[in-house]
C-alpha cells in the first residue's frame, strides 16, 4: 500500500540500508550531493534532507512527505532526494508514523496513520481511529518548518495513499494561514462529512494525482474527494495516469516536481 514503483523501492531501500550502516552511500548508488546532505533520526527514524547551502544561507521552502500504510520514511527517501535535486533551496521532511494496530492486516502493528478497517466498503466514511493523533504530529511538524522558512506560505504538505489522506486532513483544517500546497498521491479524504475545510484552508492549491487502474484506492474516490473539495471552495485540481495501479510513476514524479515549483514561484 505504501510504495512507489519497484525500481523505486530498490533504490530507496538501497540508499536506507546504506545510511543506517554506516558505511555511506556511495557503491549503493551514484553518488549525489543530496545524500551528503541527508539527516536521519534513528529513533524515530524521521528522515530530513537540509537545502543546499550553496543556493542561500537559509531554506526558500519546506516540503512535508507523507509514507503510506506500512511503509516509513525510506519509502519515499529516493523520490524526495530527485525533488531535492531539481530544487536546491528547499529542505524536504519525511516522518514515520508510530507503530499501531490495524484491523485490515488482523490487528497487526505496523506503520499506520491511523487505522483502515476494511478495503472493501466506502474508506471515506471510515472512522480512522488514531488520525487525529497523527494529525496533532503533522500540525506541529508544519509549525516548525513555518519557523524555519518564513511561515506557512512556504510550507507544502505531501503524502502518498494513507498518507495522501492524512494531508488533506490536515492540511485543510488549518486554522490560521493557508499552506502553500497540498499534494495527495493515490488518496482520498478521510471521514468526508464529519469536518469542514477552514476558511483560512481554502486558499492552499490542492493537486490529487490518482492512478486509472487503482485497485485499492478506486480512482472514483479521487473523482468524489475532488467534487467534495470544490463543494467547499478549494482550489483543487486532479490528475489521473491511465494503467496506473496503486503505485506512482515518472510522469507524476514530474508533474509533483512542476506542481512544487508552481506553488512556490521557484
């Protein structure tokens, strides 16, 4: 559920075992000036790539990235590092979700969000126990990367599947200032109905890139969460990859990257 596509995952578990040993990046893959530059907290193992202090003494922006159910950080570290490239100013965020009980996989405990009870009836409408913990968590990591790079106008909220979801939850909710961007990847909105978009939330530009064959995350739920979000006056726009299944793939990778760009005038 939370991975990109298998040459993706190679790469990212590549670079994950290289860091975590000790022994560097280099002979996992080729040698790049963003790997030097990677930041990883073994405890909670919440990953940070710091901006290039060759573009500027300070950051332009922060991009938050959210892993899907099950995975972690290193899921999406190879993806992150490929933006981080392309834009040298901006500093990239990747949290773990707390190990948690989910009732889909039988109780057992892995990286969740929050929990998913059944793939088989409307996700939506599921009651996501544990969200709003994960929420509380996103909302102060977006009040210190705020703090780092000249508030929330400079601060893009990302994530893949559950985590897609769970920036849409929080992102949308923001009381105060709007985000410069939400992205959700193969997501939907949780618990649509039972909150509301806050007035500050509606000016943060939402993209839904979403996969035309996605068996787990039905592309219809896209189409639903962006009728739902122009219902409450949000910015919203969705993309849909024909043949793509739940994964992601280079055309959307790049269209993130341009989407970044936009949103922060880079």
């Amino acid at each position: 559920l939370g991975r990109t596509t298998l040459m993706l995952l190679h790469r990212a578990l590549a670079v994950a075992s290289a860091l975590f040993s000790g022994t560097g990046i280099q002979g996992a893959i080729r040698m790049s000036s963003v790997w030097d530059r990677v930041v990883i907290d073994k405890s909670s193992q919440f990953m940070s790539i710091p901006h290039d202090p060759a573009s500027g003494s300070q950051p332009s922006a922060s991009i938050i990235v959210l892993h899907g159910l099950g995975d972690t950080s290193q899921g999406w570290a190879d993806v992150a590092g490929s933006w981080a490239s392309a834009m040298p100013s901006v500093r990239f965020v990747l949290p773990t979700a707390s190990l948690r009980p989910v009732t889909l996989n039988g109780g057992m405990r892995m990286p969740a969000w929050y929990d998913i009870v059944s793939l088989d009836s409307d996700r939506a409408a599921q009651n996501c126990a544990g969200i709003d913990d994960s929420r509380a968590l996103v909302d102060k990591l977006i009040d210190d990367e705020a703090a780092l790079v000249g508030g929330t106008s400079r601060v893009i909220l990302a994530g893949f599947s559950q985590g897609g979801a769970l920036a849409l939850y929080t992102g949308l909710q923001r009381p105060d200032a709007a985000l410069a961007g939400i992205l959700c990847m193969s997501g939907y909105l949780p618990k649509a109905g039972s909150w509301q978009v806050s007035d500050a939330a509606r000016a943060s530009p939402v993209l839904l890139c979403h996969g035309g064959a996605d068996p787990l995350v039905l592309p219809d739920w896209a189409r639903r969460t962006l009728d739902g979000l122009k219902a409450q006056g949000v910015q919203a726009s969705l993309k849909e990859y024909p043949g793509m299944a739940h994964s992601a793939c280079d055309t959307e990778i790049r269209d993130a990257l341009e989407y970044f760009k936009s949103s922060l005038s880079l």
